[in-house]
C-alpha cells in the first residue's frame, strides 16, 4: 500500500515515524542482518520482525506497519538497540509507531489496552505493579486464563520478583510533572 499521510500532518508513515522518534532514526542504515530480531525475547510473538517492518516502511506498506502486532508486543528491553551493528534505535521507533497507530484509529485494541494500563500504574506509582498489572489485563480481556495464571504468580512471589502491593517512588511527584512536560512536547509537535 502506498504511503498514506497522518490524519492532518501531510507525512507519509516513514516521515511520520522519523519525525516523532526523538533522535535520528536512521532507518536507511538498516542491513536487513535481523541482530534485532535476533535478540528479541518477544519475537516468537510478533508478526513481523523488527527488520521486518523496517523494510515494510520503506516500501511504503503503512499499513501491513501499522496494523501489525510488532510494536506492541515490544517490551522495550532495549537488546535490539545494544546489539544493532547501524546503532538504530529501534524501540524508539517502535514507541513511533505506536502513537501514530494510536493517532491513525489503527492501534491494535487488546495490546494498547494493556500499553495503557501500564502507563497508568507507572503514572500512580512511579514503576509498573506486576500483579496488578496482569490482574487487571487478565480479569478485563482473557478472565478464564487468570487461573492459569496463578502457578507462575505464585512461583514470583515465592522468589520475591513481585509484591502482593505497590510502591511508591519518593518523589512520584516530580516524575508526573516530568511526564506532564513531555505530553507537552509531544502536543506541540
């Protein structure tokens, strides 16, 4: 599919994604060697690979990028980045497309529940609540998996890698204020 122009900006979706990724995105410099890819511990799960929609995009097939799963199923762990011989900063776009999907009514609806959801708590708390964060996914988009869930919610807490409640960070104040400026920025843009 050609390459279709953000609802009131006039760019196609490559342009779109240059622009919001906050350092240059150097998509020219992908080599198609799939480090990223690679490396990803959520790729199984993806429908295209991070290379994958690298050269989806600069074929101009924006919707294939922005209907795909990929982006959403990141989990922003940054291995692809660390390992990307071009030095591409590919959760960055993957960030990118996101919010132009969420801008173009083309957000997958399942997964930005839960990239909401997450945004949330980080907001309340200054850092993701592990268990309310999957109680509440799971209760609202797949209940009868949640007592599936349960062996491994246990098997964490035993190894204390969650808590039953949150936390707070000392000046979770400060971070809404930073997070405030940056919706700011974005808007502006």
């Amino acid at each position: 599919m050609a390459h279709s122009p953000t609802p009131g900006d006039g760019l196609s979706l490559l342009e779109a994604v240059e622009r919001k990724t906050p350092i240059p995105s150097r998509l020219e410099m992908c080599i198609q060697c799939g480090s990223c890819g690679g490396s990803c511990p959520s790729a199984a799960d993806m429908e295209h690979t991070p290379r994958a929609i690298f050269a989806l995009l600069r074929a101009g097939m924006d919707e294939s990028v922005l209907h795909s799963n990929t982006p959403w199923i990141c989990v922003s762990c940054y291995q692809c980045m660390v390992r990307c011989p071009q030095e591409i900063p590919i959760t960055d776009i993957m960030y990118a497309i996101k919010n132009i999907a969420i801008q173009r009514g083309a957000a997958h609806k399942e997964e930005a529940a839960f990239s909401a959801t997450f945004a949330e708590m980080v907001e309340s708390y200054g850092r993701s609540f592990e268990l309310g964060l999957a109680t509440r996914y799971y209760l609202k988009h797949h209940p009868l998996r949640l007592p599936g869930m349960a062996p491994l919610g246990m098997g964490m807490l035993a190894r204390r890698r969650m808590d039953l409640k949150p936390t707070r960070i000392k000046d979770v104040d400060g971070l809404r204020d930073i997070l405030q400026a940056a919706r700011e920025m974005e808007a502006a843009q």
